[in-house]
C-alpha cells in the first residue's frame, strides 16, 4: 500500500501555494516540519493547523513536511486534505468556513460580458480575481490542470468556493469532460456555484446527462436555487449541434465557443482575425438566439495587446455574441467597455425610443424621426440598448439600484 | 559595551550611541535643529597640485597610499552604477592588499554585486557599513556578522551627516564614466554612462581627500563638470567601472502584474478626484514597478483632461523621458537616471535638468524641493495603524532594503504609498512596523486592492474624495480585513542586539533594528 504522497507545488516562481509531503508510519507520532516564508509571523498557527488536520482525519503517526510560500490557511487545508485523501479512504471532509458572503444566487439574464478563468490548482490567482470586476469567475478544472493535478485541484476549488470573496461574479466552475466531470460535481456543488460550463459539447444529451447528476447531487444536499449551465462548443460536430446543445435543458443560460479546439478539429490555424471560425461563430450566434440563450466568444489570448483585444471585443459584438472569455484580468475592462453600448449608440437610441412613446401618446400607429420612418424591431433593439445602458449606469442621472 | 537605550519621540526604544558616537534620538519632525558652524574640510593650495593640471595616478592602490589611507578611516563610494558597479569592490581588493582595516564604509547605497565585499567585512577590513543595504549584505548584517552597527540614512540625510559634520570622509573614491586628468567629472558619456553624480556631490566637497575613477578618460576639459576637479586630489584610470547592463538595467519595466496595475490605477484615480492632477501639478516619479505605472495612467488622465505637469522629480526613464518630450511634463528634476533614455535625454534636452540631494532634500540647506512637489508615491513593506511606515526592513525582521530618498519625499504636499494589503499571506497594514522609518504624520494616503485609507490629518482629501466612487475605508478597517484574510500575526518580540541605527533626515535616530533570531 502507498505510504508516501506529495501534493500542492513549490518553487521559485510559485506564490501562495505550499507543497505537503504527507508519509503515513506505524508509528512514531506526528512530526511536522515547516519551511515557511512567514514563518516568523504564522509559523505557529501553520503547524497547529495541520495537527487538527491530521487529528481530524484519524491520523497518529506520520511525517509531514510542508514547503510553504506563502499559502492561506484554505490552501494548506486542500493540499493537506488531497495528500491524506490519497493514501487512506475517507468520508470526512474537511472544510473550511463558508464565508456568508459568498452565499448569492445569480440570474439567468444577468449580464455574461467577462468571465475569468482561473488555473483551479494555482491559488495565488484566487484571492484578488474578484477585484477585477469581472461579471463572472471561473474555476478551471479542466484544461488549465494537469492531468496528475487534477485531484488535488478538486479540494482546493471548493475550499475557494468557500473561502475566497470574489466580490459577486457569478461564480462558475468548468468541470472535466465526461465521468471525470461528474466526479467533480460531487466536490463543488454543494458550496454554492451558480453556473457549469461543460467543456467540449456536442450533443443535448451530453448536457442532459450533466444537468440530471447535478440535481441528483443537489437534491442529496438539499440545496434549492438555480444552477446554471453554460456548455462550451469546440468542435465542427458541436457547431452542427449548436441549437440542441442550447436548448437541451431549460437552466442553459447561454453557450460559448471554444476557437482553439475548434480550430484544431478544423485543422486550420487560429487568426487574430477569425475568419476561418466566421461560419462557426454566426452558426452558434444563431443558435443561441433561437434558443434564447446568451451567445459567448471565445478567449483571446494575446494578453499583452490590449488595442487587438479591443477591435476583436467589437467585431465579436457586432457578430451579435454578448460576452467573451478572459485569461488576464486586465482584459477585463476592455471587454466591458467594449461590449457596452456605444455613445451614439444610446443617443440614438433615446432619440427613437422618445419618438416612439410621442407617437403612442399621439396615437399615431407610425413612428418617424423627422422624415425618417422608424420599424417596430428598430424601436425594440432601442429598448433593449437603453436597458442594457441602464443596467450598467451609462444613462446620466440614474442611478444604479442593485 | 553598555549601550544606554531610551525611547525617542515616536516612543522607539534607540540606542545614545552608535560606534562609539554620540547619537541624538528622534525628537519629532522638524524638532531638531544643530547650531554652529559647519562642517569644513582642510585648506588646500592649489601649489601642492601639478601646473599641468595632471593628478593622474597609476592605480587606485597607489592613490589610496598617496591619499593617506589608515586604520580606521572612512572611505565613501556611490550607487551610480547599481547594480553593476564594479568599483567598490576594486576599492576594498586594494584596501585588503595594504592590510588596512576597520574601515568604515559609507556608500551612497549598496547593491546585491556588492557581496564580494562580506570577505572584508569578515576579516576586518571593513569595521561597518553607514549606508543603505540592498540584498546580501543587508541579510549578513541583520544576522549579527558585522562588528559595528549599520546607520542608514536618507539621501537627504547622507548630506546633512556630511554637512554637520557627523560623518567626516577621510577618502572619498568617485567613479566617474567621464573625466579628465583635472578631475572634471561626469555621468554623462562613456560605456558606464549613468547619467548624473549627484549623490557624489557632497562627498567632492567635504571629503579630506578626493579621488576620481574614470574608464573614459578625455582630455581636459570634461564638459559639463558635474564633478568640479578643483575639488579632487587624484585621478585614476581603469578599463571598467561597470557593467553596463546593470547600471541601467531592466528594473525600471512597468508591472504586468495586474494586482498591480489596479492599485497604480485606484492611486491615479484617488489623485484626480482629489484635485490633485490639474494644469502644473507636479510629482515625484519612483523606479518602482508600480510607481512607472501611476506615471502612465497620469499620462492617459493628463491627456484627457489637456493638462500639463510643471515638473517631475525623481529618477527618470524612458516613460518620463516621453512625457518631456510629448510636452507632458515642463522639467524633469533628475535625481538619479535609470535607463539609456534617460542618459540621452539628461545630454541633449535642457528642460532636463540634473539635480543632487542637496538641492532636493537636504537639511541644512535653506530650503529644499521635496516640500515643493505636490504629490510622492511611494513603496513601502509595512505601515501601521497610526500610518508610520517601514520601508527597510521585511516582517520577519531582516534588513533588506535601503532608505533612498523616501524619507525626505514624505515632505512632498501629498504622500500617497499604493500597497498590496495582503502579498502571499504577509498583512501590510499591522499594529506596529517592525521599523519605523517615516512617521505617520507625513503619510497621506494608503491605497491597497481592497480600499483606501486617508490620513486622519488630511480633512482636506477625505472631503475631496467624498462623492467619489473610490473605495474610502479606515485604516483599521483595512488592517481587520487583511487579518480575516491571512490570520492574525504571532506576536514578535525581539530583544537581540542592534544591528543597525535608522536616522531620520534631521540626523537623529529614529528606530533601531536588532538581530534577527535564527
């Protein structure tokens, strides 16, 4: 039997992590030893920690040695509970608090503009991600943790569920594919996600399947609410599929393409400019219309060129897509500002809309801008371009009452 | 060895004496003030120098023995060349071969390519160090290594300690990337090019002996002279002074940290709702990461808004370099040049101006710039709740950082210190510093990622700021929230030996910093 594991990550360039050597012994007792950058002012409570750990788990003789740079106490209890977990079978886990401000629910229609992935294995990322802004969060289980970290990534994603304040993004996790990602729904569902994005789609039934364990899981904790879903399209045989996978269950919410998988099943290259991806893109625009879901762009993923980012953000939304991904944080207000409605935009906007409630007052069943006549749909995208520059505090003199 | 503690005006216990010299605690800013004459160095005759205008010596070995060298004195060098000088340490491999020693070295600054020197300080050849420590020298010293206690002192405060007279230079070695055999100095040209010598200036003026180290020796006369040779004894060629790629290096990049980038951000911001950026505002201008990049979102708000700064203090870079140049900016007061850009425009461009730390901080003058600037923004690596800050020493107690001129930037009208409140579980804001180095009533305005605490002392920003957006809290606010976030720090008592004195601008000593415990 494995005696000997070693989780979590250590290293010049690592920060806020720690790396646990956990080695189980007949006997002996427990014996911790500490290296610590903070030694001097949690080296105490650091140890402490671990021996309630190790007590709580059963444990009573062992060697632990923890490599620590910096690492919050939700850290080193995920590496600590991912080491202990790997050598001996457990029900218990063991959790820390869940701050009360992280209990919220989301909307459906809530605004999808910038959503950030975080690495789900690379703490150090975490606990400022909310600062940022962003509308959501992501908890990345998937692509951005290696294969041999994926374990160990499960605990700490929930012990962040429950411990970091990420200032009320929505908060998502994207799972792995297939059983995997249904493993992964046991540890994060029950410590408030308000959205799933299931990587890979390229079925209904594939979300159908997700949506059915997630319940399961739900109901078994009793927890009432929303759960949202936002499955990701990657594939040719996912952009045939779009318009089912969008309405395979009524808790999608909006669907995203993913444009480097995409492309690779394509066998093409990946431009800044996109064209290879044009049909894929409107394909899925449409779909998720159709559906009545919000329509995603993908990532882009040059985070040092901020004016590149701006002129795709705008294409994107002329495409008619309503958010797009980020992997920096600084990408995040660029993409706000460019998914907000324009000056002239809303100008123009408040100009028909005025001529349309005169014309109602006047009963007159024409709307019309001096000798220009207005249509019904142009008076409704009016409308939804001042309730989209309501919402985000574009119009002066209101005020936001969220 | 009794060292008589008291406890000073910001109720630090210090110690009376520091090497056998009488030291004076802090009395409060602006309390201080010496009588008497100033220092003065010795009558020289200009009949006891070469007619021909030539001081040239072979080496620095021979111009050390020519200057007198002995037990005990004081040798000063400078940080001109960062951290790719390679001066200092062909200084004291002369010093060791004479078998001199207990010198006591008083640098401008000194840097991480300095821990060649630890063999000297072992062995005795270097008594102790009176100068800022940056990296390994710094964590020999805090471990208890060195025979005599460290005294950091400000830029500012390196001035008044020479003016006054508290620190005579016996010999004062200036490396110099142009000279001529006069003795005609400066930064401006050369493979060691750095820019300006200011830090040097007093040390020309007041040290015993002068001596002038050049790898770019041209014939008389060196123009400009930021270095006057009427003040040098002897001049030495060598084939390098310093690695140019060190000396002006990389540091000077804007973070991409974007944790960073959102305080250099809040702080522009907190700056404009104050009222601070309008038309011939200026402001001091750091190397630091994130003090370049509250440079270039002024730049973008400057722009917006079609304002113009009258001047920036400080080092320069390129970024500050393009603000010149884009009209931005009136002056660049240049205290220290950063990169090659720099080193241009300082040669070519008449509005930028070099400067020293007598013109801009020194104490016995009359008068000086910092006070003149409207607003500093500034590191530091702790502040506590009554908004005193630590910029030399890290929370586990190890002297790693120099003082600079932070100390006397804090007279700047408005001292802002853009912080992380939390850096991989290190709280910044705590109930004490574990140093003090700036009193709390010289600092304005904290800006961390999770709030913006405002000096009680200044109504004036909290009512500016009032009906902003920004996110104004309490210092105490900010403190509880970084201890909910990393866990309230054990308690650290120590009461080893001092290591180290820090002065305050006026010359007095402001806290001490003991051994850590190993």
């Amino acid at each position: 039997m494995k005696n000997i594991v070693v989780t979590g990550n250590k290293g010049p360039r690592v920060r806020s992590d720690c790396e646990v050597r956990l080695e189980l012994r007949s006997g002996g007792g427990i014996i911790i030893n500490l290296e610590s950058k903070v030694k001097a002012m949690y080296g105490n409570s650091i140890t402490n920690l671990y021996r309630e750990g190790l007590d709580y788990f059963g444990i009573k003789n062992a060697v632990l040695d923890i490599d620590d740079s910096g690492a919050l106490p939700f850290v080193h209890m995920a590496r600590l509970e991912a080491a202990v977990k790997s050598l001996i079978k457990t029900d218990k886990n063991w959790l820390p608090p869940l701050l009360e401000k992280n209990i919220y629910s989301s909307a459906r229609n809530r605004f999808r503009f910038s959503r950030l992935y975080l690495p789900g294995n690379t703490p150090s990322m975490m606990l400022n991600a909310g600062l940022h802004s962003p509308d959501g969060i992501i908890l990345d289980l998937e692509d951005s943790v290696a294969p041999a970290k994926k374990h160990e990534a499960r605990f700490l994603v929930r012990n962040a569920l429950r411990q970091v304040d990420f200032y009320g993004a929505e908060r998502m996790v994207r799972i792995n594919q297939g059983e995997k990602g249904y493993e992964d729904l046991q540890y994060v569902l029950p410590h408030n996600v308000n959205l799933i994005l299931v990587p890979k789609c390229e079925s209904g039934e594939q979300i159908r399947e997700v949506a059915k364990r997630a319940e399961n899981i739900l109901d078994q904790n009793n927890i009432t609410g929303d759960l949202f879903f936002m499955p990701i399209i990657e594939s040719a045989m996912g952009v045939e599929k779009a318009f089912e996978i969008a309405s395979s269950v009524k808790n999608v919410v909006a669907i995203a393409i993913g444009l480097e998988d995409y492309t690779a099943d394509l066998g093409v290259q990946r431009t800044n400019e996109g064209k290879e991806s044009l049909f894929a893109r409107m394909r899925l625009v449409n779909a998720a219309k159709a559906a009545r879901v919000q329509p995603i762009d993908s990532v882009f993923s040059d985070v040092s060129d901020m004016e590149a980012l701006r002129t795709t953000a705008m294409i994107s939304k002329s495409y008619g897509f309503e958010g797009m991904g980020c992997i920096h944080p600084r990408q995040i207000q660029v993409i706000k500002a460019a998914f907000a409605p324009e000056k002239d935009e809303l100008n123009k906007a408040l100009e028909i809309v005025k001529a349309f409630r005169e014309a109602e007052e006047k009963g007159l069943g024409v709307v019309s801008i001096g000798s220009k006549m207005i249509d019904p749909p142009v008076v409704h995208r009016a409308m939804r371009i001042i309730e989209l520059a309501e919402k985000l505090n574009l119009i002066p003199g209101e005020t936001d009452n969220n | 060895m009794a060292n008589k503690m008291v406890k000073n005006a910001a109720g630090r216990e210090v110690v009376t004496e520091i090497n056998g010299q009488k030291a004076v605690p802090y009395q409060g800013v602006g309390k201080y003030k010496p009588e008497g004459r100033k220092y003065a160095p010795w009558i020289s005759s200009c009949a006891d120098y070469p007619d021909n205008g030539d001081k040239r010596v072979s080496n620095i070995r021979e111009a050390l023995v020519k200057a007198g060298i002995k037990d005990g004195m004081t040798i000063s060098t400078h940080h001109h060349f960062r951290n790719g000088d390679l001066l200092a340490n062909m200084l004291f491999d002369a010093v060791h071969e004479l078998g001199i020693k207990d010198i006591r070295w008083f640098p401008s600054a000194s840097f991480p390519c300095h821990e060649h020197l630890i063999q000297y300080l072992d062995d005795g050849t270097i008594h102790h160090i009176e100068g800022s420590m940056n990296g390994p020298l710094g964590r020999y010293v805090s471990e208890g290594k060195m025979k005599g206690i460290a005294v950091l002192r400000s830029h500012g405060g390196r001035y008044q300690a020479v003016q006054d007279g508290e620190v005579e230079i016996d010999i004062a070695v200036i490396g110099a990337p142009m000279a001529d055999p006069f003795g005609n100095a400066n930064g401006l040209e050369g493979d060691s090019a750095c820019g300006l010598l200011g830090f040097a200036l007093a040390d020309s003026q007041y040290a015993n002996r002068v001596i002038v180290v050049t790898d770019n020796m041209v014939p008389f006369p060196c123009i400009p002279w930021q270095i006057q040779g009427n003040y040098v004894d002897f001049t030495v060629e060598v084939p390098r002074l310093g690695l140019p790629e060190e000396i002006v290096s990389g540091t000077t990049k804007i973070t991409k940290s974007p944790d960073r980038l959102l305080l250099a951000e809040l702080t522009a911001k907190f700056c404009d709702a104050a009222g601070i950026l309008k038309d011939g505002f200026s402001f001091q201008s750091g190397a630091g990461g994130t003090s370049l990049a509250v440079g270039e979102f002024f730049r973008t708000l400057m722009k917006e808004k079609g304002i113009k700064a009258r001047f920036a203090r400080g080092g320069s870079n390129k970024y500050l370099v393009s603000m010149l140049e884009e009209g931005l900016v009136d002056y660049i007061l240049d205290g220290q040049t950063f990169d090659l850009d720099g080193v241009r425009s300082m040669r070519e461009n008449p509005r930028h101006v070099w400067t020293s730390p007598f013109t801009s901080y020194n104490y016995h003058g009359k008068g000086n710039f910092a006070p003149l600037v409207d607003v500093a923004i500034l590191g530091a690596t702790e502040v506590d709740i009554n908004f005193n800050a630590n910029v030399v020493t890290h929370s586990d107690g190890y002297l790693l950082h120099g003082i600079g001129g932070w100390q006397n930037c804090l007279f700047s009208k408005t001292v802002i210190l853009p912080l992380p409140l939390v850096r991989d579980r290190v709280p910044v804001i705590i109930d004490r510093v574990t140093t003090l180095c700036g009193p709390g009533e010289l600092i304005d305005v904290i800006v961390t990622e999770r709030g913006i605490a405002i000096n009680p002392l200044r109504k004036d920003l909290m009512d500016a700021v009032r009906n902003s957006d920004l996110p104004v809290k309490t210092i105490q606010e900010l403190k509880e929230e970084a201890e909910r976030l990393c866990g309230r720090p054990e308690k650290l008592y120590n009461d080893g030996k001092v290591i180290a004195a820090i002065k305050w601008v006026d010359g007095t000593v402001i806290d001490v910093v003991r051994k850590v415990k190993v």
